[in-house]
C-alpha cells in the first residue's frame, strides 16, 4: 500500500497559501463567507481541472464518489 502522498497532495503543495489568502484578503474574497473559503473552492476547482471533469457537477459528483477516501480528505468536504 502507498505510504507517501497523493499526487493532488503533492501538486496542491507547491502553490503556497500565503500569497493566495493575501490576494484573497486584498479583494474582500472571504467577505460574509461561512465555510466554504476560496481556499476551499480553488481546491475543488483544481480537483476538477486535474481530473478532466466536463462540468462542475461532474466535478462534485466524482468528488462525492471519493469522498470516503483520503485523497480528499484535505477538502474539508462539508457540504456533501
């Protein structure tokens, strides 16, 4: 069985956080959000992207399909 990370762990691990939430903050992008952040939405966003998904709801559908897996876990996949 794999040990290490998922390849979405490992690409998600070179874009850096910081600038991301500084742009975000810059722009009010989080204004009046509850739970689901822009982090958030880019990391399902890039799930999709990385995936092939056609739409967005192919996207939350194969999202929800993994769900029980730990290739998403970092999600937070609340709103499942």
């Amino acid at each position: 069985m794999n040990q290490g990370k998922y390849v979405f762990s490992q690409i998600m691990g070179l874009i850096s956080y910081k600038p991301f939430q500084t742009i975000v903050n810059r722009y009010s992008g989080d204004y009046k959000v509850r739970g689901f952040t822009c982090w958030k939405q880019f990391l399902c966003m890039a799930f999709g992207q990385l995936t092939h998904r056609e739409s967005i709801s192919d996207t939350m559908m194969c999202l929800k399909a993994n769900a029980s897996k730990h290739t998403i876990s970092v999600l937070e996949m609340w709103f499942l």
